[in-house]
C-alpha cells in the first residue's frame, strides 16, 4: 500500500507547478475515489478537517513530500492519474470548496467555517461519501482499468475463485435466478 509522501510525491511528478493547497486536494481525492472504486484506501496516514477542506496532516509537516513514486502500484498510479487528470484544471480555491463534504462536515462537528480544527476525517464516512457521489453525480474522475482487481489476481486465481463460488452457491443462485 502506498503511503502519502509517495502519493504527494507522484503528483508533484505529474504536476510540477502544483501549490502545497492544491497538493493537499488531489491527495484527498485521490484517498476518496480509491474508497469508492475499490473499498479500499490508497494509503493511511489520516486526513485532518481544517478551515480551508481536509489536510494530509503527515504530508503538512514536511516542506516537500519526499516520498518515491515507485513505490506505488500501477493500480495506484492510474487512480491518481485518473484523479490528477479530472481535477487539473481547478485552482486551489475550488478544490477546497469541493472537499468540504460529509466527512469534512462530520469530523467538524458544524465548526464556523474559519475556525480552526485537528479532527481526523472518518474514512468509512469519506467512502460514503464518495460513492454517493459516484452514483449521484454524471461527471466525476474515471475508474481506471483493473481498479477493483489486486495487482497479484491472475486469471487462475480468478477462475478458482468463480469455481469455489458455483460449489458453495450454485443452488442458492440457480434457485434466485427463476425467481
């Protein structure tokens, strides 16, 4: 799993010019999209509920996110690309209206907008969240291919699988599928 210094890291790579708000942003949205696409997080470290939209707390305390991008799956690379690439054309004003959400909103506690705190976003509420979105709103980032499989599932495990699944519930699905 990817941490954030590597995720900060790989946006930097893909936009040099990107200011530290803006950086902040595509790592939340990167962490959102990766919880609703796959269930899963992109990486761990926690995201604080500031005045201004959520914080990678462990990425504010450094000066640059010196991460090492190699680190990151090609799963992980493509949904950050697929995020850096829907979001790229917003400054960082936008991006922070656009991350104050349900997770925001709840790690709050209905705070006034400028007053400061260090609440912990939930990430199953951010999953929530994000799916919502995912199935509410037409124009959102695109899932990219193999999102959804780990990097280590081959077609024999896939197979494997499906077959354990037909043994231990052929009959309840055949029994579903004449209903």
């Amino acid at each position: 799993m990817a941490n954030v210094y590597d995720v900060g890291q790989y946006i930097t790579e893909l936009v040099p010019t990107v200011d530290t708000m803006k950086l902040y942003k595509l790592c939340y949205f990167s962490q959102g999209w990766k919880l609703a696409w796959a269930g899963c997080p992109l990486f761990q470290e926690p995201l604080q509920a500031w005045a201004n939209g959520p914080i990678p707390i462990a990425l504010r305390d450094r000066s640059k996110p010196s991460g090492d991008s190699t680190n990151l799956t090609t799963t992980e690379r493509r949904t950050i690309e697929s995020v850096v690439d829907f979001y790229r054309d917003k400054d960082s004003i936008e991006l922070s209206e656009l991350s104050r959400g349900k997770a925001w909103k709840e790690a709050r506690r209905n705070l006034p907008a400028n007053v400061r705190s260090q609440e912990i976003l939930s990430v199953t509420t951010m999953r929530e969240e994000f799916t919502d979105l995912l199935h509410s709103t037409p124009n959102v980032p695109s899932c990219p291919p193999r999102a959804l499989i780990p990097e280590n599932y081959s077609l024999e495990t896939a197979l494997a699988a499906i077959a354990e699944i037909e043994k231990t519930w052929g009959g309840t699905l055949a029994l579903l599928a004449t209903r």
